[in-house]
C-alpha cells in the first residue's frame, strides 16, 4: 500500500510548512505549533498516537488549542487513508497505543525524579532561571529557587510550563568560550571528566531513561583579573564626559573583567567560581536622570545563567 509508510513519518508530516491558500494563516501556525509541542515532548510519529484507523491527539498541552486549529488538523489528518478519524483526549497518558506505549514511551518524572530540574520565567523581557530544590509530598509542591534569590512553591502544572532542558547545567556558547578566552594568560594544565546523566523530564518521551556518560576536558589557567591596560589609563581622568567615553570604548571592545561579589548583594552565588566575584562582559551603556553613566554586563559564570547587571 503506497499510503503504508505515513504511519511511521513524523507528526509534522500532517500539516506542510507552506499552508493552503484557503487556510488562515494563523489558525495554521497555531496547528503547526500544537504539533511541533506534541514532538516535544516525544510523541514524534504518527504511528505512536494511532488506535487502529484513529488518530488521538490531546485537547490541550502547555495550552488549549482553539476549534479552529482543531479543525485544520482534523481535515489534514483525514486526507490520508490510513487515517480515518480523529479522536480528542483530554488524558495525555493514553496518547500512545499500548503495544507502543510499552516499547518506546517513557511516562514524564514526577515528585523528588524532578528535583535538580531547571526552570525558566519571563519577566520584564528577561529570561529568568531557577532549580527545582525540593518537593514536598503533602501539597504536592515543588519548591524553586531562581537566580535572584527568590523562593516559589509550584504545582506540577506550572513546572512543565516553565520546564527548562533537566538537570544539566547550561553549557558556554561559543561567544562565551571566546569572550572568557581573552583572559587566558597560559594554561597550566587539564584533567578529563566524565559525568553521569539520567533523564529528567515532566513530559512522557520517546527518549531512553537509562543514563549515559559525558566526557569533559577541564583546563587550570592563569588568567587576567584586572581591566586592560588602555582602559586602566583612562580611568585616571575624571568627569563625566570621560565617564561615558570609557563605556562607549569598553562596549567597543565588549570588555571582559572581574569584578567583587558585593557588586550585587542579591545575586547568590552557586558554585565556588563566583564565590568571591563574577566574570562579566560588557552588553551596553546608559545614562540616568542625573546623567551618570550606567554600565550594563552580563555575568559569563556558566552556573548563572547570563544574568545582567548595571556598574555606575
């Protein structure tokens, strides 16, 4: 049969990127995207949702999908001839078939499985990060410690909304290893690492709960503390014109420096690299009412997410 192999495509085979010139362009966006955060969380083909010739889909996910979305993937979906109906659940356990559900679909983690998750909210247009610290059984909460210090209780519903990519800690994008790199005076030596991991996830996956092995190189390095000497001779002029023209310069260079903890009493620290003070680079500059220049930086400590921070 030449329609035989849809079944083991991907969701996302059900709707193409470009949309029908009958469709609304954002009711398909919205159906694309309701399918796209099924494969999110691991239910990627379309064999895994079937029940004999139905598709079971879920009525709602992060959020609930509107009629019209609804609508849009019923009549895709039904355009195949494998495909005869489409049935709506509001329970995603029983998303996949049986037969498939015992092979490959891992249930999502719950309880203490998900503590050391990482969590992220958005606020004031910034991405704030926390870590699910501990879960308390009898209100069925789980407590959150973001990056500024402060604590939440949060119901399981709330956590795979935030929900950040587990336990792992995030790693340096290349312009992080570059910016951290101008420091490196010479490396002193290295030692090899190799860490456990196990999945972590409130959604069910298609993905293996047995734990894998990363390998890592770490390198000790001597490395500069101070700002750079040009930026060092400026400071010796006073004023706030030379005020402004040393963070234009530094914004130039996008300068790389230490700088102590009290800088910013409220930002806790997490591991023993900032202990004492912060790595930050320099992202803008600003003036306040006064006209006082504001130096705007980003902490480079793996650990901290890329937090900002302002330096009058």
């Amino acid at each position: 049969n030449a329609d035989t192999p849809i079944l083991t495509d991907g969701l996302m085979n059900l709707m193409p990127l470009s949309k029908p010139t009958t469709s609304n362009e954002l009711d398909w966006r919205e159906a694309r995207m309701w399918l796209r955060e099924m494969a999110g969380m691991g239910l990627h083909r379309i064999e895994s949702v079937m029940d004999g010739m139905t598709l079971i889909l879920p009525t709602k996910l992060k959020s609930k999908i509107s009629a019209r979305a609804k609508s849009l993937i019923e009549t895709a979906a039904c355009t195949h001839s494998r495909i005869q109906d489409v049935r709506w659940t509001g329970e995603v356990s029983l998303l996949s078939n049986p037969i498939q559900r015992a092979q490959v679909i891992r249930p999502g983690d719950t309880g203490e499985d998900l503590c050391g998750g990482v969590i992220y909210m958005k606020k004031s247009k910034q991405l704030h990060a926390g870590t699910i610290r501990a879960y308390d059984a009898q209100t069925d909460k789980y407590s959150v410690l973001f990056q500024n210090g402060r604590t939440v209780e949060w119901e399981l519903e709330q956590v795979c909304k935030m929900w950040g990519k587990g336990k792992d800690r995030q790693q340096w994008s290349q312009v992080d290893q570059e910016a951290l790199g101008c420091l490196v005076l010479r490396v002193q030596g290295h030692v090899v690492s190799n860490t456990s991991h196990t999945l972590c996830t409130p959604f069910p996956t298609l993905l293996s709960s047995s734990v894998w092995t990363d390998t890592q190189t770490w390198y000790t390095c001597s490395v500069r503390w101070s700002l750079p000497p040009d930026i060092q001779n400026m400071l010796s002029i006073m004023g706030k014109a030379q005020d402004a023209k040393i963070a234009e310069t530094m914004l130039q260079q996008k300068t790389v420096f230490w700088v102590p903890r009290d800088t910013w009493a409220e930002w806790s620290t997490s591991s023993s690299s900032n202990r004492f003070g912060w790595i930050v680079q320099v992202v803008g500059q600003r003036s306040d009412a006064n006209g006082t220049t504001v130096l705007m930086v980003r902490s480079l400590h793996r650990d901290e997410f890329h937090r900002h921070g302002d330096i009058n």
